[in-house]
C-alpha cells in the first residue's frame, strides 16, 4: 500500500500498526459495512476499519453472527473499500469457510483479498486453526486473529458472558495468542476477557492487540459503529461508551419529514422546479 499522491493521505498498514504498539501510541478500529458509514469513518481518521461478520447482527437482523454468507461479506468489505482511502481494511471470514480444511480457508481468503480489494482477514480461534492461518499467511495475506469471547462459537459457550476468568481457559488464551503470533498473525483481538489477563497477554506478544470489554492495557479498541454511534439501543454491555444518540435524532428527523409531507409543507416553492 502507498501513499495517496493526490491527497497525501499515508494509508494504514501492518507495518504502521506495528509501530503504533511499538511507541505506545493506541490503535483506534471500528466496524464499517457500508460505502457511506465507511466514508465518514474513515475521513474522521480511524486506523483500522473492521467489515466484520456482525453485520449478519446490525444489517441483516440475525440473532448470531453464523448465518451470513462469503458473498454478503464480500458484497459489505467492496462498499466498504471503495470508500477508503486512508484506514487499513480487515474483513471477518465468516463461519464455516476456514475452521477445520486449510485448503478452504486459503480459497476463502483469496476471494476476499481479490474480489473485495480488502487490506487482510480476521479469524476466530487459536491452535485449533493454526494450520488455516499458516496455509493463508502462505499466500502472503495478512491475519488478524481473534480470541476470548468468540461469536462463532456461540453455540459451543451457550453463553456471551466473559470468557477466561478460570485459570485453565486463561493459560490456554496466552498460549493460544503467542501461537498466532508465532503463526504470523499481524494483530490480535481480544474480546470480553477480564483486563488483566488482557494486560498479560498485550505484554507478552510483541504485535498489537485490538480490545473490546478487555480493558484499557491493551493496544487498540474496537467497537461496532452502530453501537457506538446509538443507532442500535438494544445491545448495552458494561464495555460499551455510546458517544451519540443517533437513533433518537434519526427518529425525530423522520417524524418531523412525516409531518411536513402531511402538512404538505414538504416541498416548498423553492425546493421545486
């Protein structure tokens, strides 16, 4: 990736992300899903935007992120890309198209990498897919991975409550995250582990790692914009700042158009032609 000479805009990579880590400097992540949302986030400066699979949550409506499809993330991660000028770009490989065949999760990976023009993928799970990341790092595309509180594994947890809060599950989140660092994974997610462990694990692996409801020792933090943003007001755990309303103002902006067309206010002489 180079930079934007008509801009001057210096793109995001793994290389700039490791330095961040490296002086100390946070890493700000965001979900995107849309060329529009995509757009703003990125020209307000986030360092990474993820095209995560939660948008079978926020865009389709599905309980679980393991319904959607490689063709509906790959349909979101291109909206998102022609977007973009600045932000690196990680796109989730969704359920069911890596876990358990390495051959599998290459082809996945290069569908993303050359229909979408994303910058890398994220994969959930430690060594049990180690031999996935390693046969898609092969083809020299870049790997986030992803540990803690893993969505597609919601049916195995049966719960979204913390993970890694017994000692057996968070010695086997440490040796889970050097194995992806070994592996060659650029970064690390962790979600919804307790922060100290997260502190561990962010000082004991020299790439970066991203958090979300995993403390503030880390080196990033990722949220789902619609969160964020107060678009959905239904998912409010303990890690979530809302930093705008913007369900209530998108209410009212709608009631107040009803009104006017109502009131046949709406348009007037000078919005017409």
């Amino acid at each position: 990736m180079s930079v934007h000479q008509s801009s001057n805009i210096k793109r995001i990579t793994t290389h700039i992300l490791q330095e961040m880590k490296n002086r100390g400097e946070k890493i700000s992540m965001l979900t995107a899903y849309d060329f529009s949302m995509a757009g703003i986030v990125d020209a307000a400066g986030i360092d990474i935007i993820l095209v995560g699979d939660s948008a079978s949550n926020v865009m389709a409506g599905h309980e679980t992120t393991l319904p959607i499809t490689m063709d509906q993330m790959i349909y979101h991660a291109t909206s998102v890309v022609r977007a973009v000028k600045r932000a690196f770009v990680v796109v989730d490989i969704p359920f069911g198209s890596y876990q358990g065949n390495s051959s599998e999760a290459l082809r996945s990976a290069i569908r993303i990498m050359k229909e979408s023009g994303a910058h890398a993928v994220k994969v959930e799970g430690g060594s049990e897919i180690k031999e996935s990341i390693t046969r898609i790092l092969s083809a020299g595309v870049p790997v986030m991975g992803h540990l803690g509180l893993t969505p597609q594994s919601i049916y195995k947890f049966g719960t979204y409550t913390v993970r890694a809060k017994e000692e057996e599950e968070a010695n086997k989140l440490i040796a889970d995250a050097k194995i992806l660092e070994e592996a060659g994974c650029f970064a690390i997610v962790l979600e919804k582990i307790p922060a100290k462990l997260a502190k561990q694990v962010a000082e004991t692996v020299s790439i970066p790692v991203i958090g979300i409801g995993a403390g503030g020792d880390v080196d990033g933090q990722v949220l789902v914009v619609h969160d964020m943003l107060g678009i959905t007001q239904e998912f409010k755990p303990r890690f979530l700042r809302q930093y705008a309303d913007l369900r209530t103002t998108m209410t009212e902006a709608v009631q107040n158009y009803i009104t006017d067309v109502k009131a046949k206010n709406f348009p007037n002489e000078s919005e017409s032609y």
